[in-house]
C-alpha cells in the first residue's frame, strides 16, 4: 500500500477548517472539522456550580457534555447520551483539565457542550480542539490550548488521522493523542489495539507532528476571530 484509501500521505492530516465564535448565545464557541467529522463547541463560566454539593471550595469544577447529533452518522444515532457518549465526555474533560487556571475560580462551574454534527472518526479529537478554542473565546484563564488528533496503524502502516474507514480495517490500530504544545505536555494518550514498544514511539512522535500543524490553525482561527477591521 502507498498511498491511503483517500489517497493521502501517511503522515497528512485530512482538510481542517476552524472558526470561532459561531454561537451567540454562549460565552465562547468553536467549529472545528476535520475531514467529514464536525464538532461544535459552545462554553459557559465561570459560573455559580448547581448543583450546590457539587461546588469545590478549592477550585472550579469543569464539567463536559459530548453528544452525537442523530443525522451524524450513517445509522440514525438514538438521542440523548449513551454509554459511550458519558465515557467520551470524561475522556475530553480529563484531556482539557490541566489547560485550564481552574484554581482561580473556587466553587465556580465551567461548563463545555459539545455536538458532533457529523462523525467520519476521531470524534473525540474535533471535541477537544472545538472545545479548547471555545474556552479561549470564554476567555477563560488557560495555560495552553489543547490540540487533538487520532493516529493509528492501519494495514501495518503508522498513519496520521485516521477515517472510519480506515479504523474499520481489519487489525487497525487506533490511538488518539492530545497535547498542550506550547507545554510540550500529552493531555490524552489512549489505544485501542497493539503497537510494539517502537510503534508507539514512532506513533506518538507523529501525533505530536500532527497536533502541532493543528495548534498552527487553531491559534489562526483564534486571531481571525480578533482581527481589527
Ligand atoms: P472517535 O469518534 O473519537 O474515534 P469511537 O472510536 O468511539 O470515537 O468512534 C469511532 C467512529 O465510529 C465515530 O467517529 C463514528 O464515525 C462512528 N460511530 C460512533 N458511534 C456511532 C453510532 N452510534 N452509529 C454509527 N457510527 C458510529
């Protein structure tokens, strides 16, 4: 194999197209696709925590809520958060948690509601990237943005984010990776599959290439969105 099913490079990312600001009705929001899969991403806070025994005297409590719309995919995805939903939103809220001054706000909630407008793999990644540019936009305090991509093996190749289709080859390997850039800090590093120990190098060594190309759009969007006119 050469080349991939969509004709890209090994190591090339899929289109992306980044906007901020999209939703009015929220204090920060993002778009962020990547290939066929789109994240939207709308953010809240700090703000008072309800519930009230949730409030940690100590520190803001980031709370994330991902969700797939039905139209997403090509099976009609049934409403509302399943298991896998729940789990993806503690994944992406743990990935997001060490970029945010959460210590700053005691007893305070932050909230971040993603929707997957349509899913084409690597949900979770287009969750984080969506989500941290939201919470810039919040202007919320943040060490970093958090920047997102899955990698994987796929027909014993290492390759740079991966589409359904590809994860869906027989012994595909998927791991998505989520860094801090400007931190040089891994936020996420999960797998599903088996890489032998020098795989795993190679592949994180080009997930971190690849969230680097995105960080370099992310923080364009960012400015795009402050650009005096
Ligand atoms: P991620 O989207 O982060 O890669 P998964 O590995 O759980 O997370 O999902 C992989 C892909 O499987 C999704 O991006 C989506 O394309 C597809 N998928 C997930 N849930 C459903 C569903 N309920 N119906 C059809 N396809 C789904």
């Amino acid at each position: 194999m050469e080349k991939r099913f969509d004709g890209r490079k090994f190591d090339e990312l899929r289109e992306i197209e980044v906007k901020v600001g999209i939703l009015s009705a929220c204090d920060g929001s993002a778009m962020f696709r990547i290939g066929n899969t789109i994240a939207i991403a709308g953010a809240f806070g700090p703000r008072e925590c309800h519930p009230k025994h949730l409030q940690d005297p100590e520190k803001a409590i980031l709370k994330c809520h991902y969700d797939m719309m039905t139209f997403s995919v090509p099976e009609r995805k049934s409403p509302g958060p399943g298991r896998r939903e729940i789990e993806l939103s503690s994944v992406i809220r743990r990935a997001l948690t060490p970029a945010i001054f959460l210590e700053e706000f005691p007893k305070t909630s932050i909230d971040v509601f993603i929707q997957i407008m349509q899913a084409d793999a690597g949900t979770r990644c287009a969750s984080i990237c969506a989500a941290s540019l939201a919470l810039a936009e919040a202007g919320i305090p943040m060490r970093d943005l958090v920047s997102a991509v899955g990698v994987g093996k796929v027909n014993g190749k290492l390759v740079l984010d991966l589409t359904k289709e590809e994860e869906d080859t027989e012994g595909a390997v998927d791991m998505p990776i989520a860094i801090m850039p400007g931190k040089k800090k891994i936020t996420l590093l999960q797998m599903d599959g088996k890489l032998s120990r020098d795989e795993l190098e190679e592949a994180i060594k080009l997930g971190v290439k690849g969230c680097l190309q995105i960080y370099e759009i992310q923080k364009k969007a960012l400015k795009e969105k402050y650009k005096v006119r």
